[in-house]
C-alpha cells in the first residue's frame, strides 16, 4: 500500500506509464548497459487532492554533478525569470533591498543573476554542482545542497530569516516535502511570503500533457492540494495565478496564517477546481484513457510517415519527451536523432530508447520535412529560432493538446 506524502492517506494507482529511465538521463553509449529503469506510476488520494509518483528514484540519482538541464538554454525562460524579479523588487508585500531572498533550485543562476546585480542579498539551494557553478560565474551566492528541514537551519544560523522564498519549478521535484515545509517554516520571517511555480495538474489535464510526469516531477500541483499541504504549518495560500511557462503553471503565494489577507482569487480556483473533478478520482481514471490514446496516436503517425519513406527527427531533449518516447516505444527506427542546443547533452543518446541527440546548428543544415517538438512547451520561441525549417516547408508534429501537425 503506498502512502500520500501530504497526509498520508492512501493511495489509488491511477496511472501507469510503464518502465521509465531517468528523464535527463541523456547518456555515453558505453553506459547503456548501467542504465537505472524505475516504474512511473501515478497516484492520487482524495483527501489531499496530491497527485504524485508512487516511487521516485533517490534524489542523488537526479540531481548530481552531472545534471544536464540547464536553465538559461530559453530565452523566453530567462526573459521571464528577469521580469518576475523585477516585480517582486516592486512588490509593496515585500522588501527585497533590506531582507534575504532564497531561491530554492536556482540552477545556472536564471532568476538569481538579477538578485547579485541589484545588489539584493540572496542565497540558492543547488544540490546540482554543475548548474550551480554557472550561477556562481553571475556573482549567485549558493549552497551546493538540497534544501531540507536542516541545510534551513543552517541557512538560518548563518544568514537569518528570509523576507522571500522563491521555488520556479523545483518544489515538485522534492518527494521529502515535509522536510521542506519544516524547513520553510523555520527559515521564513513572521511576514515572509513563499512563492514557487509549478507545472499546474488543470493545465496538464486540459492538454493531455502527460510529458509533464517523469521522475523529477514527484507532484503535480492543484490549488486544492497545496493549500490543504501548508495548513498543518500554519501558512495559507494568499494569492494564485496562471502563469504560461513550461506549457501551463501555477504560481502559488503563501503567508503565514492571519499576516495577509487572501485575494479573491484563492477562493475562486478552489471552487472551479471542485467544478472540474480535481479532487476526484474518477478524473484523473479518465486522464488516463485519454494518455493511452494519445501514445497511440503519435506512434501510430510517426509510423504512417515512415512507410512514406520520409525521416522524422525531434527539437529538444528534454525529460518530457523521455516519457513520450518509453511510453510510446518511440526508438531510432522512428524518430532518427534529436536535435538540442545544449552543449551536455549533445553527442550523447536519450534516455531508454537511445535517439542520439546532435547539436541544433546541424538542424538547420540538413533538409527535414518532419520535426517532433520534444520542447511544445517552447513552440513559440522554438519556431522563431529555426524558423526557416518552416519557410523550407517542415511540418512540426506534437502530442499537445491532440497528436497531429502544427499548422504552419
Ligand atoms: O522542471 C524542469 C524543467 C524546468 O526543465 C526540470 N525537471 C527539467 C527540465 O524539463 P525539460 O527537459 O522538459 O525542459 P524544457 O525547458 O522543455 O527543455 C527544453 C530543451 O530544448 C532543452 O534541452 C533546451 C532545448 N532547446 C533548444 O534546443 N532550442 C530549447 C529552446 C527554447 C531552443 O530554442
Ligand atoms: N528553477 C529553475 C530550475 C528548475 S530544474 C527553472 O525554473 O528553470 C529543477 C532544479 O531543482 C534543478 O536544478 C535541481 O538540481 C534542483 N533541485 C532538486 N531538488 C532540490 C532540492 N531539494 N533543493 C533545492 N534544489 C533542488
């Protein structure tokens, strides 16, 4: 019997995405043989509105030294990490220039390179030393550590309270989130405010985006859970918004109970999200078929391409594309390289089916008619870069929100 990690509560198996490597675990051909398979299950428990992974593989497995997500390789990314910073250094709930701003996750410095060039005192927790040490490179003043109820302690002995967390798509890659709410409750100032951003499950469920689950992400946000998750801290949610990043996310803002009055927006989403079943099991049994029908789906059209005799390749190695691909048993045979312009993840292979990943510039080079966007989530920016593949007459494929060609 597996147990919530909010309350828990059991948990109903929902769905079932078979056997999965690491998301970013683009690897050496020489190491296929060591490569770590995990199940990717996902359950759910009424009680706590949570939706999760059953199992997630340990932490140092995922985020190490060699950890190949890097942050900035979007520039409508850093664009948005930048504009973000400048608003809450406006934000008349908050005082950045006199307290400490923490970010959990603050990988090559994205969001934190604004924070040492404003002169704004600030720490990160980056347990990826790799990523961590680009940031340091932008003056970030970082940990190499996971955040926990004890790297906050520490934080705190030394540097004080925090007027701001800030956690962009990290907070639901940490199944220990007890550890975490221990951690934020001892490091925030009484009139501190935590804001993190996450891959939203409404957003997840209206596209089919089932890309979003893959071994990092351990939780899919609701504003139902999350609230229902601080409560027993005695923080409550005081602001909510949909943020377009990463396909659809949620930005949730949190205060200690009584210091700040909600905005009607909280008690808004918490109703349209009972309105929508996301507090229901049967919802997401019915996610479920729909994933099934869309791995389907996309095989069965890379497939008809084939027979045509014509190559598909892919844009973007990215973890999502990893669950697409395992679940979908997409290999070589169908989609014949990805291309990236990330420097650690070229002249290696994906994870599970080994699609060798080559450097974006060579995308351009070759004649492609058909591109799978392994990064949908940055369609925009993505035909604006390699726009000419379009205006050669390319067609872009993609599973969001229904498998088909993108219209040009
Ligand atoms: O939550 C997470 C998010 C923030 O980032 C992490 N767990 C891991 C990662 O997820 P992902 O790998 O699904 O992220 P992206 O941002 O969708 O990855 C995009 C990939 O595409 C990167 O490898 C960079 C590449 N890319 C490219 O080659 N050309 C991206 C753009 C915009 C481009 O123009
Ligand atoms: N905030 C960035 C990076 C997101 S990727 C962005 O939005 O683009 C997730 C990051 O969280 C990785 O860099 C990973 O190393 C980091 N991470 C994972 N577990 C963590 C933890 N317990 N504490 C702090 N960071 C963590």
């Amino acid at each position: 019997m597996s147990v919530c990690r909010s309350n828990e509560s059991t948990l109903e198996l929902v769905l079932d995405l078979g056997s999965q490597p690491l998301g970013n675990g683009f690897l050496r051909l020489e190491d296929f043989a060591q490569e770590v398979f995990y199940p990717l299950q996902c359950g759910f428990s009424e009680s706590s509105g949570l939706f999760q992974l059953i199992e997630q593989p340990s932490p140092d497995l995922m985020f190490n030294d060699t950890y190949k997500f890097f942050s900035g390789t979007s520039k409508a990314m850093s664009r948005h990490f930048s504009d973000f910073f400048q608003r809450l250094k406006s934000d008349p709930r908050l005082n950045l220039s006199d307290g400490l701003l923490v970010e959990l996750g603050s990988n090559d410095g994205v969001f934190l390179k604004h924070a040492a060039r404003a002169g704004v005192r600030h720490l990160g927790f980056e347990p990826s030393s790799g990523v961590a040490e680009e940031s340091m490179k932008f003056g970030v003043n970082v940990t190499k550590d996971f955040f926990s109820s004890s790297s906050a302690l520490a934080a705190r002995d030394s540097h004080g309270r925090a007027s701001l967390v800030y956690a962009a798509n990290v907070m639901c890659h940490i199944a220990d989130i007890q550890s975490v709410l221990l951690g934020l409750d001892s490091l925030l100032a009484p009139d501190g405010l935590v804001v993190f951003e996450d891959p939203y499950l409404g957003d997840v469920l209206d596209k089919g985006s089932y890309d979003q689950i893959y071994d990092e992400h351990v939780f899919l946000f609701s504003a139902t859970a999350v609230s229902r998750l601080f409560a027993p801290y005695g923080m409550e949610l005081i602001d909510f918004e949909r943020i377009s990043t990463h396909g659809g996310s949620a930005r949730y803002w949190l205060a200690r109970r009584g210091s700040i009055r909600p905005t009607p927006k909280v008690a808004q989403v918490l109703e349209s999200e009972r309105v929508k079943g996301m507090d229901d099991t049967r919802t997401f049994l019915s996610f479920a078929e729909r994933v099934s029908r869309s791995g389907k789906a996309l095989r069965h059209l890379i497939e008809s391409i084939r027979e045509d005799g014509k190559e598909v390749v892919a844009l973007g190695a990215t973890s999502k594309s990893t669950t697409v691909y395992n679940f979908s048993k997409i290999g070589p045979n169908l989609i014949s390289a990805i291309y990236d312009n990330t420097p650690a993840k070229q002249g290696l292979f994906s994870p599970g089916v080994h699609i060798p990943v080559l450097s974006d510039q060579e995308f351009l080079m070759a004649n492609f008619e058909f591109a799978f966007l392994g990064a949908w989530n940055h369609a925009a920016e993505i035909r604006r870069t390699y726009s000419e593949f379009g205006y050669r007459g390319g067609r872009w494929i993609s599973h969001v929100p229904v498998v088909g060609m993108l219209a040009e």
